[in-house]
C-alpha cells in the first residue's frame, strides 16, 4: 500500500485508463482520499480507498479504470 504522507492536498487522481478522476481534497483518515467536490460531475464529495492508488508522482495514479472507481467510490455531501 502505498504511504498516505506521498499524498498532498490538489493533486490530480487519475485512473489507470489515464482518465481524471478527480482532485484531492485531504486524506479521510489513514486509508481514504477525500475528493474534491468542486469538480466532481455531481457535486458531491468521493472517497476512494488508498487500496487503489498504484502509485503517486505528480499526479495520483489509480490501478482501476475510470468506469470501475466512479461504480465503486463511495459518496458523502
């Protein structure tokens, strides 16, 4: 799993098919990333489990595709 300190506030989430899925709002906790909602298609809040990060360079590097993350994130106001 990869280390939750690689990660910084606006960086930008990008699926394994190289699709933007979002942009980091703050770590959830140990385990999730909080997306931003400003950007996101419905105006809501996402989270996505650090389980699914592949790796962080400039950017936020998922291992799913982009169809896979918005059918499984989870999703708050």
């Amino acid at each position: 799993m990869i280390s939750a300190d690689q990660i910084r506030e606006h960086m930008e989430v990008r699926a394994a098919d190289g699709a933007r899925v979002g942009t980091v709002d703050h770590l959830d906790g140990p385990t999730r990333i909080q997306l931003t909602k400003t950007d996101s298609e419905d105006g809501k809040h996402h989270l996505i489990p650090l389980d699914w990060v592949d790796h962080v360079d400039a950017h936020v590097h998922l291992s799913k595709n982009a169809r896979d993350v918005r059918s499984q994130w989870a999703t708050i106001n």
